[in-house]
C-alpha cells in the first residue's frame, strides 16, 4: 500500500510556468504603454528618430500580443 503526501503530489514545473506568465503579461503591458506614449509623438519628435505617421499607425493598430 502507498501513501501520498501532499509533497509528492507538488508540480515542481508551476513556478517556472507562473515566471513565464508574468514575463508575458509584463511584455504585452509595455507594449501596450509604449505604443500609446508613441502615439502622443509631435512631428518633431518622429523627425528626430527618423519615423513617419505612417511607421506609427502600422505601430500603434497593432494589438499588444503583437511584436
């Protein structure tokens, strides 16, 4: 006869599952803000970097799963 102890029956894989989640939702969270902040752009600002309003509307409808 065996016995099961609540320790055997630990997923030791849960943590490195639960890291990945967060690291996911901390990525798609900074696009999210980011794509917004480039949103708020002046001409200038897109000028000095190089990008049209073009590269931003391509950028900004892009959903935040996207990179």
């Amino acid at each position: 006869m065996s016995t099961c102890t609540t320790n055997s029956m630990t997923n030791h894989h849960a943590h490195g599952l639960i890291d990945q989640i967060g690291e996911t939702l901390h990525v798609w969270h900074e696009r999210y803000r980011t794509r917004r902040e480039l949103a708020q752009w002046t001409t200038r600002d897109l000028q000095d970097v190089g990008l049209s309003w073009s590269d931003v509307a391509l950028e900004v409808d892009k959903p935040f799963w996207r990179a």
